[in-house]
C-alpha cells in the first residue's frame, strides 16, 4: 500500500480522454484505478449533530501507517474552489471528507499501472460518506460542490515533505478534465 523510504513512484502524464473518466459510486467497481481503495463509514448523528471517526492507527485503511511518521491535517474550502492536481512519489493519502460535498478526481499517472491514464471521480461527503486511500503516483484533487465550505481531513504515511509532492495544473490540456457541471 505505502512506498518504503527507498522507493520511488515513477509517473508520467498520460494523454486522457475529454471528459471526467469513470463515475465510481460503489467501493467494489471494476473502473477503479489500481491501488485505490474506497471504504464506506458511518456517521453516528444524534441532536447535537454528529460524530465521525476518521482513523484508528494501525488497523483498516491506515493500518500500514507508521506511528512515528504519520501526519493527520485538514483543509477548509469554498464553494467552488478547484485544488488538483498533485500527486506523490512515496506518500500515501487516506482522504475523509468531513463536512460539505467534494467532486474528488483521481488520475493514474504510473506508466506500469495497468490503469496508467484512468480518470475516476467520485462524489464524497455528507451525503456519501467514505474514506479514500490513494497510494502514491495517482494524481489527486477536488472541487467543492454545492452551497457550503468542505472539509477534508487526511492523514498520511509520511510527515510533510514538498520534494515528494509534484504538481500539474487542474486544467492541463493532457489529463482534460472536465470540472464543469455536467447537466445530466
């Protein structure tokens, strides 16, 4: 799931489609990119609004996450704010959106995948609960969808280092993402 210190994901910018590649709304469908893993949680809601656990060191989707490397942050946004791409060379991102709604976008960018070049967006957040883990070399962002500010809490395998982080603009004419409302 996560790189050891000594690896080093290799990516490339794959030549994409138009559009926003596979809808993922189920955690088993078979168009998800290679590594990703979706996993629904509850929200326990009372009067007094609700409680969310976000992860238990050492078990599900952090379960390989080093204690004495693991770094949990969080980021406020407004409705209609872009953040993509970006994406890790050795890090591991375990994404839960905790508040709002998020149009998360996922691209593979390992040109040994044999999803090299997959887009998949997934709709994630109060309305559709879930954790998403995204390993290293998948190209990651969201725009916050609806009337309210999101909020993402993540956690990673790996303290905070900018020369594991690479950056492509969300509009790169290669990837071709479509972040338009789509009028189904």
């Amino acid at each position: 799931m996560s790189a050891s210190a000594a690896e080093s994901i290799r990516i490339s910018i794959p030549k994409c489609d138009p559009g926003i590649g596979h809808v993922i709304r189920t955690p088993d469908s078979t168009d998800l990119i290679e590594g990703v893993v979706v996993r629904p949680f509850d929200l326990w809601p009372d009067d007094r609004g609700y409680f969310l656990e976000v992860a238990r060191m050492g078990q599900g989707l952090a379960e390989g996450f080093p204690a004495e490397s693991t770094q949990v942050s969080s980021a406020l946004s407004y409705p209609g704010t872009i953040k993509a791409f970006h994406y890790h060379l050795q890090q591991t991102d375990l994404w839960v959106p905790a508040m709002g709604m998020f149009q998360v976008t996922l691209v593979d960018l390992r040109p040994e995948s044999r999803t090299f070049g997959w887009k998949n967006t997934m709709y994630a957040g109060a309305l559709k609960p879930c954790q998403l883990l995204i390993p290293p070399g998948v190209g990651h962002g969201y725009k916050v969808i609806g009337e309210q500010p999101a909020i993402l809490i993540y956690v990673t395998n790996r303290l905070y280092n900018p020369k594991d982080e690479g950056r492509i603009a969300y509009n790169d004419p290669s990837i071709a993402y479509d972040w338009e409302l789509q009028h189904k």
